[in-house]
C-alpha cells in the first residue's frame, strides 16, 4: 500500500469514527463537570541531585556550589563556595502535583528537570527538598533516586544520546505533610462544565431533577453555562459524599457546536457528525510545475590554442503536468459522510481535503468552526 494510500485510509477511518453514532451516546457526569472546590494543586520545589558520575554542573554554574554550601553549612561543616568544584552535583527544579484531600503521609510522584548545564541525571539522587504551594507554605517534602526517560552512551564526539537524560521523576517521591485547602458540601455543590454549552447544562439540570428530586422541589438550577446550582436535599444532608457520587452516576446527552480539527502537519482531518454542508459545487485539480537542471562538460577540440579552455554548460528542462479538475456536486443537507465518500472517489489526499474545507469555509457553504492545529 503506498503512502497516499494508507493517508487516505486513516482520512477515511477518522471521519467515519466521527460520524458515527457511538459519538452521541449518554455520558457521566463525572467525566464532563467538576466540583468546584475539589482541584488539584501545583507544587515548586529547588534542590540538589548528588551521586551523579562526573555529570552535573560545571564551574559556570555557581548557584548549585552555592546551594551545596548552604545545606553542608546547616550539618555543621563550614565550606568556602569558591574553594570547591563538585561535578557530581545538579541544581534542580521539583514539581508535583497535590490531590484533592490529601492527607499528611500521603505519597505523590515528583518530576526533576536540572536548571544548571549537568548533562546527565541518570542514577542521581534527589536530597530533601521542601515543596510549596502559590502561597507559599510547604505542604510536601520530596527525596528519592531520580529515574530518568534517556541515556547518554560514549564520550566526546562519539556519543549517543537518548530522549531527555536532564530530566526525570522520582516515583512517590513526596510525602505530603499537610492537607490542601478544600471546600466541604454544606448545603449544596457547584458543578462546573469543562466545556461551557447552554445544551448541556440544561440537559444536566433536567436529569438531577428527574433522578434525586423526581418526588418533590428542584434542587439543581442552571447559573450559566459553565456552572450548575444543586441543593443538598434532606435526604442527603448526613450523607454528602453519596450525595456527589449520586450525581458523579447520571447520565447525560451532551451538546457541542459543530468544529473541524485540521493538523496541516500531519495531514490530519476530524470532523463531527454534526457538520452541515450547503449546496454547493466543488472544482479541485492539481498543477504540477518540475524544473530539472543537469550540468555538462565542454571540452574544447584539439589543437585549438591557447585561449581554449574547459567549461560547465547547464541545461535546464522544464515539465509542467496539470491534471484535470475533479467535479464533486453536494445537495442540500450533505453531512460529513456524504463530503468524505465524495472526496475520497476523486481521489483526493489529506491535503487536498484541508484545502477544500478552507475554500468551503471561506464561501459560506461549510457551517461548522475550523481549528487549525
């Protein structure tokens, strides 16, 4: 199978998937909305990665010797900075991620980048490095074998190097020392859209009110698009945490507006079902300008003195190749499968597709929003 061929295959596939009606099924609350309160919190950290073999910072880096005299200086041994050069030690930045609720003693993975010019991580060691928070308490503090994605094999220039050997993690490398801070349900939650719709968060109100209020008063009520009210009913006041999981369970029909994904990269193409085309016709045809240029030799004949000399004489040939346009007709209420198999009979790549539902866009005939990657 050539190349273009498999292209149009996975053009084909993609759209196809697109279109097809598993892309309508009910989906869980759990997986479209959030708790507002209950989040994730990003943490900081600076430290020192010892042990490594002969690659950490050099002499150009003189925080890391810095920060190395400081943590030897709080153990009892007074160090000049200026008087040591340490080349199995990094400077780092550590960064993790804290849960929602997480309790002291807790384990989390942290992520380890060197900041300094340390060529290699590999087989480090992370020392006890305190992790804050944006307000700049510590709620966790990080120390571990640094395990990196890449390697660095050979020496000078006969080296390999493999992925990102400066980076790494230290798998459940903290241990969290205080809870983050988060908002406890009392008289009702705040549900938050992780893509804004008015559709959706209708649909949603109606199915909590069917579901846990069918016997009496609302008790979820749409704020906005991106946010949903919902009242603890009495049946749950006790019992806040089966109330969310309640609500984590039902299932909605979400809504979305019609959008076109085109990767020009890679020649990617995803296309909703949704996607409505006006009638409209349809003239592709490729141009094909090839310009070719050889060099010859020119030797002068024999005998044919002295101003004669050897010269380079270039040709230069020009193809020009247009192939005949291709006529694709739509009629009123094409959808996404009646472009795909129209555009896929003239033969036509990837590329060729992301041009057309530019022009298409472009004349008013293509009601749906194209992101370009």
């Amino acid at each position: 199978m050539t190349t273009k061929n498999i292209q149009r295959a996975w053009i084909v596939l993609l759209l196809a998937l697109a279109a097809s009606p598993l892309c309508t099924a009910a989906t869980r609350l759990k997986d479209i909305v959030s708790i507002e309160g209950v989040r994730e919190n990003q943490l900081i950290g600076y430290g020192v990665v010892v042990g490594l073999n002969g690659t950490g910072d050099k002499r150009q880096t003189f925080f890391s010797a810095q920060t190395l005299t400081n943590m030897l200086q709080r153990m009892g041994v007074v160090v000049n900075p200026t008087f040591i050069l340490i080349r199995n030690t990094a400077a780092v930045m550590i960064t993790a991620t804290l849960p929602p609720f997480a309790q002291p003693g807790t384990k989390i993975d942290v992520s380890v980048a060197a900041v300094g010019d340390a060529s290699n991580l590999q087989g480090g060691l992370l020392v006890l490095t305190p992790l804050r928070a944006a307000n700049g308490q510590v709620y966790a503090v990080a120390q571990g074998s640094v395990i990196t994605g890449g390697f660095v094999a050979g020496r000078g220039g006969n080296s390999q190097v493999l992925n990102h050997p400066t980076a790494g993690r230290v798998p459940s490398g903290a241990i969290v020392e205080q809870a983050p801070p988060s908002i406890e349900p009392d008289k009702g939650v705040h549900l938050q859209l992780h893509n804004a719709d008015f559709i959706t968060a209708a649909r949603i109100v109606t199915a909590i009110n069917k579901t846990l209020a069918a016997a009496g008063p609302p008790i979820a009520e749409a704020k906005n698009s991106a946010l949903i009210d919902v009242r603890i009913p009495d049946a749950y006041r006790a019992r806040s945490v089966e109330f969310i999981a309640a609500i984590e369970g039902i299932q909605v029909d979400t809504d979305r507006s019609a959008r076109i994904v085109v990767n020009e990269k890679t020649g990617t193409v995803v296309l909703g079902n949704d996607v409505r085309i006006a009638p409209v016709s349809i003239l592709h045809g490729n141009l094909t300008v090839e310009v070719e240029t050889s060099y010859s030799v020119s030797q002068p004949a024999p005998f044919s003195g002295p101003g004669a000399q050897t010269v380079v004489v270039p040709q230069v040939n020009v193809g020009v190749k247009e192939d005949k346009a291709q006529d694709v007709k739509l009629k009123e209420g094409a959808s996404v499968d009646d472009l795909v198999r129209a555009l896929v009979a003239i033969g036509s790549t990837p590329r060729d597709i992301i041009a057309i539902l530019q022009n298409l866009k472009a004349a008013g005939a293509l009601n749906a929003d194209i992101d370009v990657l």
